[in-house]
C-alpha cells in the first residue's frame, strides 16, 4: 500500500524558515517524480513544486520561486521541501503528492499534509 | 501559466442526479487535464487523467470528455458519498495549474 507522511509544519514567525519531511513507503520511491502541493485554509489546491526522480530536474511555482527549495534521499525515500523567507500567505496544509508516471502525468497518491502557520 | 475556471463554483443536487461540471482551459492542453475530488478536511483523490482516463478503483458513474480547451466531468448518478469539492488540474506543462473548485452539496 502507498503511503506518504508529512511532518515538520509548525507555527513560524514571517521571515522565518521551516523543512518539510515526507516518508514514502509502499512503492520504489526512487523510481517516481514527487511534487509538493499546498491549501491555504478554506481555499483551493495549488502547486507548489515537483522534482524529478534523479533530482536532476525540479520546477516551482512563480509564488515560491527562490524561497522554496524541494530535493529527495532516494536511500532514505523522504522528499523535503526548505521553505525560506515564510510570509503568511504561505499558511496551508501542504501535501506531498506521488507523479502517476514519467511524461505528462499528474499526480495519484496524497499525504494527509503537514499544517504550516506562518503568523507574528 | 495556463488558467482553468470551473463551472459552476457551487451545485446543488440530489441523490440519483446526474451532474456536469466543466473545465475551461485559457489555451489548449491537449487531453492532458485530470479531476479529484475531496471531501472536508481529507486530501484529494485523482478520479480521472488524461480527459477521460478513468483512475484504478474509481466507480464509472464517473466519467470525464473533452479536448483542447474545454473539458466535462459527469457523475451519471449521484451518491450521497459523492458530495464534495472537485477541482481540474492540467498536467500538459509546469507550472500545474488548478480550477478553483466545484462544491456538490445535497439539494
């Protein structure tokens, strides 16, 4: 069975900084692109980040761009996701999420998210 | 960045209603768009990809059209674990874009 657990939200002061952790197990995680999606409270989804499955490629959305940085331990099967410069729009329930397939897939399997407060 | 908007923003429907919701794309993508659903303080759960691929294990009262621009999904008989939020997502290029969601609330 997949499974993906989060850890590491918290609350933070903006400015401050904050790593996500997902344990993947169930499947080779080595094999698989992963991507960080987040949801702001009582909003809808947005992506966040995807990195490929050799950490060679990593995209990021404009709205984290040079703040956010997602890379993997593929000996460990944990995806990170460094979170710089916490302003509090950044406040959501971040999920890391499992590509389906190499190409032009989306993702099919969800952690239960990790909350991130970004509040003084 | 490519734009989804979801139609309707809200539904109001009964048990054994057959519902669409629609998807339209700001340029086209190809079948490259997927739905999910998700229930209150649950994570989302991919019910169809590719325009009308259906997901392992998703019930085929669900079913998704279209291409390019503009795309469907139908639930061709509405059951009461079937209330929730359903938004598309494009997966043809980064970044992957969301609509902003459609609430099914029982009539």
């Amino acid at each position: 069975e997949v499974q993906l657990l989060e850890s590491g939200g918290d609350l933070v002061k903006p400015g401050g900084s904050l790593r996500l952790s997902c344990a993947a197990s169930g499947f080779t995680f080595s094999t698989y692109s992963m991507n960080w999606v987040r949801q702001a409270p009582g909003k809808g989804l947005e992506w966040v980040a995807v990195i490929s499955l050799d950490s060679r490629t990593t995209y990021y959305a404009d709205s984290v761009k040079g703040r956010f940085t997602i890379s993997r331990d593929n000996s460990k099967n944990t995806l990170f996701l460094q979170m710089n410069s916490l302003r509090a729009e950044d406040t959501a329930v971040y999920y890391c999420a499992r590509k389906l397939n190499t190409g032009n897939y989306p993702v099919d399997y969800w952690g239960q998210g990790a909350l991130v407060t970004v509040s003084s | 960045d490519i734009q989804l908007t979801q139609s309707p923003s809200f539904l109001s429907a009964s048990v054994g209603d057959r519902v669409t919701i629609t998807c339209r794309a700001s340029q086209a993508i190809s079948n490259y768009l997927a739905w999910y659903q998700q229930k209150p303080g649950k994570a989302p759960e991919l019910l169809i990809y590719a325009a009308f691929t259906l997901q392992s294990g998703v019930p085929s009262r669900f079913s998704g059209s279209g291409s390019g621009t503009e795309f469907t999904l139908t639930i061709s008989s509405l059951q009461p674990e079937d209330f929730a939020t359903y938004y598309c997502q494009q997966h043809n290029n980064y970044p992957r874009t969301f609509g902003q969601g459609t609430k099914v609330d029982i009539k």
